[in-house]
C-alpha cells in the first residue's frame, strides 16, 4: 500500500491532478473507520503526515481548504467513532501533529528552518 500512496503523491506533484478531500474521505472511511488490518490505518496516517509536511515545502498534494475540511469533518469531527481514537497509533498522532505544524506555518505562526 505504500507504493500506492507514494504513487498517489508523486502524480499529484507533478501534474495538475489533486487528491480530494471526497478521497480523503473514503480512504478514512475503508482505511481507518472499518480497517481490516492496523496497518492499513498506519499507511493512511503515514500518507496524511506526509501531506501535510509536502505542503510546507511548496507541493500541494490537495488543496489546503480541502485538507483543513477534512480533518474538521472527519478527524475531529463530534460523530466520529471514539473507537477510532482509543485505537489511534503514535502514527495516527503523529499525522494530527503535522497538521496542526502545517497550519500555524501557513499563518506564518511558526517557521521552517532550512537543514
């Protein structure tokens, strides 16, 4: 599955193709809400980590209102299954810590320091 989400974000930097938050949303649904393997979350949430980080260097994988709609709608959402959070990994974690890292950079919050 991570040659897939590699895949899905390859493509989306380096064409005019974007991931939306529609399949933000069914790949929550298929890969977080009703997982048949922890894995499949931990890929998902490896990909959402990674989404954010392309973001603050300039590669917009999806669009950032889309993304912020996402994570409102679906992460933190009032209706999401609690189950989804007493299960959620470091890695599940690690993906809601990136977000919120990339918003406070895109409202010049924090900065990116170059290595």
């Amino acid at each position: 599955m991570t040659e897939r989400f590699d895949f899905l974000k390859f493509i989306a930097q380096n064409s005019s193709v974007k991931v939306t938050k529609g399949h933000l949303s069914l790949l929550w649904r298929d890969l977080v809400q009703y997982q048949m393997f922890k894995s499949d979350s931990d890929q998902f949430y490896r990909f959402l980590k990674d989404v954010c980080d392309l973001f603050n260097r300039g590669y917009h994988v999806v669009g950032f209102k889309e993304l912020i709609e996402f994570f409102q709608e679906q992460v933190f959402s009032n209706t999401a299954d609690e189950q989804v959070y007493a299960q959620m990994t470091p890695e599940g974690f690690s993906s809601i810590s990136s977000f919120f890292t990339m918003l406070n950079h895109q409202e010049g919050k924090i900065l990116r320091l170059l290595p």
